[in-house]
C-alpha cells in the first residue's frame, strides 16, 4: 500500500508530533510513505529523519498552479493509492488539483481540532467534497461537532481514531525541577497547565479559578505553574493576574522545551479549555500519570469518568473547578487513584502504536470499498 501524506505545516504542534508517530507505525503494516509538504520546514526536517520519501516544494498558496501540478505529478507518478490530508490547506490542495486534475485517488481527510467561527461557504464545499472518502476524527466529540457542517450523505464518512502516543523505556527528563527553580515549599500543592495562549484554551477562567482557591476559600499553601507560548494575550491575563493580587500564586513561563516532561511534577495538572479537538496534554497527562481537573472538551468525556480518574467541568466554570482541586489537595489519596486508572486507559486507546494499528484499519477498509469517480 503507497500512501501520501500532505501537509501544508509551516510551524510545528501537536498534529505534526501525531504525523511522525503515524510515520514510525505504519511500516509494521508494509506501508510505503511518502510525505508532500513545503521546504525548509520544520515538519520537512523531521520527517527527513523517518523511513519516508519527502517530496517537498517551495511555499505556494494551496489552490496555485505550482501546487496543483505538482500534487497530481506525484500522485500519478507514484501510483498512490491513498492520500492522507492532515492540514485545512491541504484540503483545498487536494480539492482543487482534483476538480481539474481528476486524481482518482482514494482520500482520507484527518480532522483534529474545533472551529470557533462560522465556516464559510467554500469550508462547507471542500469539507463536503465528494472524492473525500474518510475523514478521520480524532474524538467522538470532534465527530460531532465537525458533523455539524456535513450533509448527511457525507456524515457517513466520519470515523474516530485517537491520537497516540509513544510508550518510551526512558522518558524525557526536564532541564529543571519546578520547585527548585521557582523556589517552592514541598508542602505547597502544585498546579500545572500546558496551554498556549489562545482563546481556545480559556486561560482568564484558569486566574478566575486561583483566585477562587486562595481569595474566596482562603488556601493559600497553593501554586500554579502555566507554560505555553505567550500571545497577544498575554499582557491581559497578566494584568489579570496582578489585578486579582496573584502575582504570588502563579508563574507564567512562555514556551518550555519538552513541556509535558514536567508533568510528573504537578500535583494536579488543570485544563480550563472552552473547544479542543483533544486536547493532546490532557493525554499526555494520562501516560504521566498527572492526576486531571478539566473542562469537558474534547476527548474529556471519553476518558475521564468524574470521581473515578479525575475530575471534569462544564466550560467557563471556575467556581467546580476549584472545588474540584481543592478535593484532590485534601484528599492525597486521590492523586494515586485517579493516576493508576488513568494509565490503564491510556495503555488501551492511546498509544502510538494503537493510533497506527487503528489508521491502518481505516486505510485496508477504503482499500476493500469500489472506487467512484
């Protein structure tokens, strides 16, 4: 089986992270790989690393000539039998170069993440378009939500696979230790957030929620750790911080090389996100064995049962979400608890190599079905 991932990644995420985990699996199926992507990127550099052939090309907008031609060359010459799309441009890539291209290729489109705005009328054509075979979502709640700008028709082609992660004998180890670094007690409890600064992720409801913990119920043994790429918003939520007297009680640290290597650190790690097609800390979480506190978004409710391997929230609920907390730091047990069963779950669904075993799965079922063009 040949199959061509695209992607039209210029900075590197989490959804590029997934592409080399799906590189290193799918060979144990005796899948070829081929990657179309742009040069000198990150993601081209990556992959050069990987058992792949990268075809790579010059930035050019999507629905240009240079990207069309080149797209059904490859496609063509190759003898692909399936095209993986794993970026929104590379729909349109793919969508235009076959409307006058005519690849009769069997497509598979990888959706991961939640639209805040409406989707325009050209969104709802691609996403609609007819060749599209699959589309993979990477939680029921992204399946749902995606659902919602597909006619029925096409609603048939959505399926869920979970992203994974790989199972490692040594895990990354951090540049520092948190508490030593920022000079924090042993005996202060210690909350974690891994979040860039976005709106998606709802970070004004995360300083509502400190301050809920040492202002309204007096705790004041408490600190939070936030790290993520500072935005355009970061100035207002320190100035939230300082506004709300919590300049003491939480630490904004801007981007953390191997960010997710310090979870172990955390007493509880919190996710205060309002949409998320994952999110991917929350597994990350999981494999860490992080104790979690999260809004329902995303795979939350797939994987966290509320008081049986963590705790969950409705969105924009800052008030649950300290009390939830506050559970967790007086009851220690619970860390334990909730940790156990929420790697037992991760070693089902969520592992690397499951994720591979899983895409496979979609790619043989397209395989076995009648191509229509």
């Amino acid at each position: 089986m040949r199959v061509l991932h695209v992607s039209g990644a210029r900075s590197w995420g989490v959804n590029e992270q997934q592409l080399m985990y799906l590189m290193d699996e799918l060979p144990a199926f005796n899948v070829t790989q081929k990657l179309f992507c742009f040069e000198n990127t990150r993601l081209e550099e990556e992959a050069s690393k990987k058992d792949v052939e990268i075809l790579s090309v010059p930035y050019c907008k999507p629905y240009s000539s240079e990207y069309r031609n080149e797209l059904s060359r490859i496609v063509k010459e190759n003898k692909i039998n399936i095209i993986h799309l794993h970026t929104s441009d590379a729909v349109t890539g793919y969508v235009v170069a076959d409307l006058l291209k005519k690849l009769k290729t069997r497509t598979l489109f990888a959706r991961k993440g939640i639209r805040g705005k409406k989707t325009s009328l050209l969104s709802k054509y691609k996403y609609n378009y007819r060749n599209i075979d699959t589309i993979l979502c990477i939680s029921e709640y992204v399946k749902t939500h995606f659902g919602k700008i597909l006619s029925d028709r096409n609603k048939e082609k959505l399926v869920v696979v979970y992203n994974g992660i790989k199972v490692q004998d040594s895990r990354p180890e951090p540049d520092f230790q948190l508490r030593e670094k920022y000079q924090i007690p042993d005996d202060v409890f210690l909350l974690g957030s891994i979040a860039n600064h976005t709106a998606a992720k709802d970070l004004g409801v995360l300083i509502e929620t400190i301050n809920k913990i040492v202002h309204e119920h007096g705790i004041k043994d408490i600190r939070l750790i936030q790290m993520g790429d500072f935005s355009k918003l970061t100035p207002g939520f320190k100035s939230m911080i300082a506004e709300k007297k919590l300049e003491e009680y939480i630490i904004m640290t801007d981007f953390q090389k191997n960010a997710f290597s310090f979870l172990p650190q955390f007493d509880t790690f919190v996710v205060t996100s309002e949409r998320e097609g994952g999110p991917s800390s929350l597994v990350e979480a999981l494999y860490y064995k992080a104790p979690i506190v999260s809004t329902r978004v995303g795979v939350v409710d797939e994987v966290i049962e509320d008081g049986v391997n963590g705790y969950s929230v409705p969105i924009k609920s800052p008030g649950l979400m300290a009390e939830k907390i506050l559970k967790i730091k007086n009851n220690p047990a619970l860390k334990i608890q909730f940790a156990d069963k929420s790697y037992r779950i991760f070693l089902q669904k969520f592992t690397a190599e499951r994720y591979g075993e899983a895409t496979f799965a979609v790619y043989k079922d397209m395989m076995q079905k009648e191509l229509h063009r």
